[in-house]
C-alpha cells in the first residue's frame, strides 16, 4: 500500500494519535467529569499536536464533524467489554468500512489478539476489513496485542516482533504495539514489521510526564513513527500541556 494514504494520519513521518476507545472496552471507570465528554476530547484532538483520534462508531457519529475538525479521525472497528476480558480474547467488527467512510474517517483500526485460541477469526475478519479499507482508500493500523495462555510476556522481544511480522504479513499500513521497555529490543520489533509503521502504546497513566517525554525519545530512536496514547493524555491535569510536550520531541 502507497505511504499516501497512511501521510494522512502522519506529519513529516511522525504521528500521535489520541486514542479514546476506553468507553468501550473498560466501561467510564478511566474517566473523571471532563474525559467522559467526547466534545472535551475533542478540543484536545484539535489542539494541533494530533495527527489522528480514534473513537468507536458512536462517538464518531455524534461528536466528530468532518466539516468542523481539523484532526484526522480513526474508526476502531472492533471492540469487546470488560466483561469478556478473559485468557483467549476474542473481539468482533461492529462497523462496517462503509460506515466509517461515511464518518469521515481517513483510517481503521482493528485489534488481534495474537496467541488467543480465537485469534484466526479475528484474522480472518481483518483480511476482510484490510481489502475494502484499501480499496477505498483508507489507511490500516492493526492494534497487535499478544493475549492467551501461551503468552508468558506481552512485552516479551520476541513476541512483540512476531506481532508486529503478523500486521506486515496481513498487510496493516502501521500497527500498534506495546514497549518492550528499552531502544536496543525494540529496535528488532520495528525491523520485525519492515515497511509497516509502529505506533506505540500509551498505556496506563504514567504521572512522571518526564518520563513519558524521555521514552518519546527513545522509541523514536528505536524507529517507531510515535504514539497512539490516550489515557496519559487525558487523565493529566493539563491534557495539552502533556500533549505539547510530547510534540516538541515527536516533531522536532
């Protein structure tokens, strides 16, 4: 796939995409009177230092105006609760690329869990996806997360390279994957994805927002393009100060 279509969620080879999937997954246990408001969300994605948020379909469908927002949306086309957390991981599309092009989006996600016993549906579903995506021209990021019981470590070199080899094999545009923790290993999860590009996972709230700007360093270092981070962005008590931060690492 032409680098093209994955520059519209990018600048200068570098992006940071502001995730907010959380509602779905984890129930409002991670949000407080601000972050449960997508329009709050919103004025943080559009602060400029974002090169894509990523809702589910409702809240794209409600608070995202293609007209209005600056930020390049992404649809994460699948999802499961927290009720079904369980050791083999299985998680389903519940909008189609059609929907999500009406949306306006310039991007679909889709997560593979990668060791569950469950995993070649999902494979299978993301093939499907991957096809009409391209075929109409949107980008593809594959959310890889090693999950099930033959996974001793999901931060593990190995495993994590093997995840990123399975989005480039699947032929993701970037995927997104957790730190292994320091530059040299991770140097061998990027190489593992060749020409797929590799977004790094926010994870929980780090409140050293040093530390979140030093290990900007580092998995750029490493060849990763950036982040897909949500929760240390806006769980913090200043979302765009945190933001602008990490843009003057990301960018520059």
């Amino acid at each position: 796939m032409k680098n093209s279509v994955l520059d519209k969620i990018l600048r200068n080879n570098r992006g940071m995409l502001l995730a907010y999937d959380h509602g779905f997954e984890h129930g409002p246990t991670d949000f407080d009177e601000n972050s449960v408001d997508p329009e709050w969300i919103m004025k943080i994605a559009d602060s400029g230092h974002f090169t894509g948020v990523v809702f589910q379909k409702g809240i794209a469908d409600k608070y995202y105006d293609k007209k209005k927002h600056k930020v390049p949306l992404i649809i994460k086309m699948n999802g499961k609760t927290a009720y079904h957390n369980s050791e083999e991981p299985l998680s389903l599309s519940n909008c189609s690329v059609e929907e999500a092009l009406e949306l306006g989006a310039k991007a679909v996600g889709y997560t593979i869990y990668i060791g569950s016993e469950h995993e070649q549906t999902m494979i299978d579903e993301f093939a499907q996806i991957e096809e009409q995506a391209h075929n109409n021209g949107l980008a593809v990021i594959g959310w890889m997360y090693p999950r099930g019981k033959k996974i001793k470590s999901d931060t593990d070199k190995d495993t994590l390279a093997y995840a990123a080899r399975l989005g480039l094999e699947l032929n993701a545009d970037a995927v997104k994957v957790k730190y292994t923790g320091d530059v040299e290993s991770f140097k061998w999860v990027v190489e593992s994805a060749g020409k797929t590009k590799v977004f790094v996972v926010g994870g929980e709230k780090d409140d050293n927002e040093d530390a979140i700007a030093q290990k900007t360093k580092e998995i750029l270092e490493a060849g990763a393009v950036g982040w897909a981070i949500g929760r240390n962005i806006w769980q913090s008590k200043d979302p765009i100060a945190v933001a602008e931060k990490i843009a003057k690492v990301l960018y520059n």
